[in-house]
C-alpha cells in the first residue's frame, strides 16, 4: 500500500487486491485499479459505499425543476446516514454534491478521468 500525504489529502492506488475496497471492482468492466484522493475519512467512507452508498448520476444541463426535485430529495434523506456518490460532472452530479453538503452528509465524487484532468 503507497500512501502520500499533501495538504491533509492522501492519495493512494488500489486494486482487487485490497479486502477493504473489493466492493469497487466487482463490475465485469471495472478498472485494473483506481487513483484515490481525500482525506483519512473519505477513505473510510468509500469502505462503507456497499452499505451506505446512494449513486446519483443525471444530466449535465438539469432545469430548474430537476435540480429542485434533487434537492428535496437529498433533504428527505439526511437522516438516513447515506454518502453520496457522483461523478462531479457539470449538472445533476455536481448539484448532488453540493446538497449534500448543505445537509451535511458526506459525498464522495468518483472521476472517470482520473485526479488530473478536468
């Protein structure tokens, strides 16, 4: 395990190998492994994505009643000790996560690019 800390962020790579993050490589199409960026707590909260996780994914140029509906949504579920999980596109995903943080519940944003590209 190859860890590095900068700026209270530690980034590390995992594969199949580790027991603790098997739950994201179980997709057939899933990668040979993943760059993971965050601080100690993002990483225990992707450990509890199977339990807790809800995935919300949607489109890059929401309307007004989309965003509205997501947000009351989000609302509805913030006691439910959820994380929520997007891919911090412009739009729906980008707007789950930042609701969530207004509900202070955790969000996790996973980048189909990698860390280093926008």
């Amino acid at each position: 395990m190859h860890w590095f800390t900068a700026m209270n962020k530690i980034t590390q790579i995992i594969d199949h190998s580790y027991s603790d993050f098997k739950h994201l490589f179980e997709h057939p199409e899933s990668p040979e492994h993943l760059h993971v960026q965050g601080s100690e707590q993002a990483f225990d909260l992707l450990k509890q994505i199977p339990q807790r996780g809800l995935g919300i994914v949607g489109t890059r140029s929401p309307t007004t009643r989309g965003i509205y509906f997501l947000q009351q949504m989000l609302e509805s579920l913030k006691e439910q000790n959820l994380v929520i999980i997007s891919g911090f596109a412009r739009g729906i995903d980008y707007m789950a996560h930042a609701t969530a943080l207004d509900h202070m519940l955790p969000t996790v944003a996973i980048l189909g690019s990698g860390l280093e590209y926008e």
